[in-house]
C-alpha cells in the first residue's frame, strides 16, 4: 500500500474504503459480509474509512466491526457533520455524541462539513458557535482535524477554501469530471494552499468501471498495458500527486483485493503520454452522444446571474448515457442544494457566455432546453423540501 501524507504529516493509504456502500440486507447492513471486507483492507494497508452521519446503518456497522477486532487505533474514521440538520448550536453537541456513540470511539481523526454548499452556509453555521465549539473539540482530542466535503462548481469551491483555515476537503473527480464540479482547478488550488484532497466518486458512480459504451470499454481492452477499467480510473487520479486518497466503496472481497493491488504499485507521475492519450480517446467515446459539446473550459463564466453553465451541460449530457434521473440528480445538486439557485432558470438571456465560448455554443437555447428538462415538478418539490428542512 502506498500512502500520502496528510496536513501535519500522517501517512494515509492512498486508497481509503468508502463505507457507504456496505453491502445491505433485509435487517440493515450485512455485517459479517463488511467485517471480511474491512479486514482484508485493513490487512492491506487501507488506514482511512470515511462514512457519515446519514448514510443508513454505516457508522455503527463501521465502529461495532473496529470493536470487536480490537482495530480502532490502527486506523483513521472519517465522518461528517450533517450541518444542514442542525437547527442551534446545541445540535452540534447532540449530533457530534451520537456519533462518537455509534463509532464505539471517543474521537474522530478527520471530521467534514458534509455537503457544505457555499459560504452562505458556513456563516449560517459560524453564526451557531461552530468554530468555537471545533476548538474545543480538537483541544480536548475528540476531533482531529477538520475539512469539508463538496459537490458544486469550482468558483465557489475556491471561496470556500478562503473561508477558512481547512487541514483536508473531499471532492468528486475523475477523469469524467476533469473539468466538471471542482474539478482539476479546483484541486490544484487547494494543493497550492496545502490542503490535502480525498476524492470521492473516482468511477462515477461505477459508470467507469462496468458501464462504458463499448466504443469505450474497447480502447481499453485493445491497449498494449492490460488493466481493468476501474484499475485505469484509480491510476489517473493516483497519477496526480495533489490527490492524498481515493475512496472506494468497496463491497466484495475480489474488489478489495484488486483496488489494493493497484495501490500497492501505484505512483504519482507514472503515467506516460500513450497512457494520456489513451484517456482522451476513452473520452472522446464516452461523450460520442452527448447532448451539448461543453469542454467545461469555464470561458463562459462568471455569469451575472450566478447560472452553473457547465454544471448544467454536464448534468444534461448526463442523460445520454446515465439516464434522466442520474442527469436530474447531477442537475439538483448543482443548481438547487443551496439557499440561492444557479439553475437554467435563472438565464436572461443576456449572451455574455456565448461571447467568450471557444466551442459556439447556443448557451442561451441550451440552457433553456435544459431548464425545460430538468426543472419540471420533482425539482421545484425537491427544492422547496430542502429549503423547508435543510438549515443554510
């Protein structure tokens, strides 16, 4: 196993078990199932396992399984604080206990803002006392060290970086995604400000791994350098030495066991201009169908009206692959999972993102082909639902 070091210097596998993903049965999680599994990860060398506060079952599954095998020192628990639940300041306490209650432990090594969406929120929750009651949290050695997790462009990404004095952030990337959500931008400048990075959603939800066009699946299957498409995914993001660690929701042993192989020879750098090429051309045929040709070169931004350009074209080339609802979520959690809306809806039609697209795209018509799509009944309930329930 290869590993990367953290804000302060701490190994951490490069490969880090996204326990989401458990493996469920009619009772809850499968626990003997995810105990073999864990297991064996830990007996490769994966140090670092994130779950969450609402993923169904993850945390007390993840803390009865260290418990009993006598492991919660030898690894690292990520989890986050689902701040969008949180009402006043004593929700932080009662929510931050019932954590550590189900982990079966007295501390969290790393500890997110889950889903922080914008600075808006993070003042809502600077306003609760959050940065005094994180102080005293890490001086007492329940809390680690603190990040955030994030789906949305990378223009607000970067204000949150400056928001506050992160030691880690979570992002979604992939070679999909290169230039989509956060994105390589993204990235490179949390890197710059030495925030380390752990990636989440590295297969796009498994698309790159066992759901590629065949166009695409055959490029790989007909390069001289053998590996499996997940394998391939895994290597282009261990490639970038700005990436600390790459979540897997891993739920069978032959996954562990290939996703640790690959990381146990993986290095930053290693990939060559053939192997650079190879992902262009794999690219190129995942996107053969696709509905707008968005780069997401971001020429196009900033909007005057705050419109999520290539959020929006890459939630709606979603669609042509992934199907409606896969594109709807990408849409929703782009444009609405926030107090102010960047949807389609919000166009003017003022044109100037089409002054600056290299690509002559009909931004304008595109987007209002989208906002029709997207933005019918189950985004306007979904929307009111999160502004009703989810605190901002």
């Amino acid at each position: 196993m290869q590993y990367r070091n953290d804000k302060y210097g701490n190994p951490v596998s490069i490969l880090g078990y996204g326990c989401m993903r458990f493996t469920r049965s009619a009772g809850g999680v499968d626990l003997n199932k995810a105990e073999k599994e864990l297991l064996a990860a830990i007996d490769a060398g994966v140090n670092y396992f994130d779950t969450a506060y609402i993923y169904p079952g993850s945390e007390a599954a993840l803390g009865e399984i260290l418990e009993r095998n006598d492991l919660r020192d030898k690894v690292r628990i990520a989890t986050k604080l689902p701040h969008y639940l949180i009402k006043d300041a004593s929700g932080l306490e009662k929510t931050f206990r019932e954590e550590l209650r189900r982990l079966r432990t007295d501390h969290v090594d790393y500890y997110l803002m889950h889903m922080l969406t914008d600075v808006k929120t993070w003042e809502r929750l600077k306003a609760l006392g959050i940065e005094d009651w994180l102080r005293q949290k890490q001086e007492e050695g329940a809390i680690g060290q603190v990040g955030f997790s994030y789906h949305g462009n990378s223009d607000m990404f970067m204000k949150l970086l400056e928001a506050r004095d992160w030691d880690f952030c979570q992002i979604q990337y992939n070679y999909l995604d290169e230039h989509s959500q956060a994105g390589v931008t993204g990235l490179k400048a949390a890197a710059a400000r030495g925030i380390p990075v752990v990636i989440m959603e590295p297969l796009r939800g498994g698309k790159l791994a066992n759901k590629l066009p065949r166009a695409a699946e055959a490029l790989f299957k007909k390069y001289p350098v053998q590996r499996s498409p997940a394998e391939w995914a895994f290597r282009w993001l261990w490639d970038q030495a700005e990436v600390t660690c790459v979540l897997s929701g891993m739920n069978s042993l032959e996954m562990v066991e290939e996703n640790c192989a690959a990381a146990d020879s993986a290095r930053a750098g290693e990939l060559t201009a053939e192997d650079r090429a190879l992902f262009s051309e794999v690219v190129k045929a995942i996107n053969a169908n696709m509905k707008v040709g968005c780069t997401g070169c971001r020429y196009c931004m900033p909007c005057p009206k705050n419109v999520d350009i290539p959020g929006i074209f890459a939630a709606y080339n979603r669609s042509a692959d992934e199907g409606y609802i896969s594109a709807l979520t990408g849409y929703f959690m782009c444009t609405a999972l926030r107090k102010d809306l960047t949807g389609a809806s919000n166009c003017v039609g003022c044109g100037k993102c089409e002054q600056h697209c290299p690509q002559g795209i009909a931004i304008r018509k595109e987007l209002q082909t989208c906002r029709k799509k997207f933005e019918g009944p189950l985004y306007k309930i979904g929307h009111k639902l999160a502004t009703t329930f989810v605190k901002y």
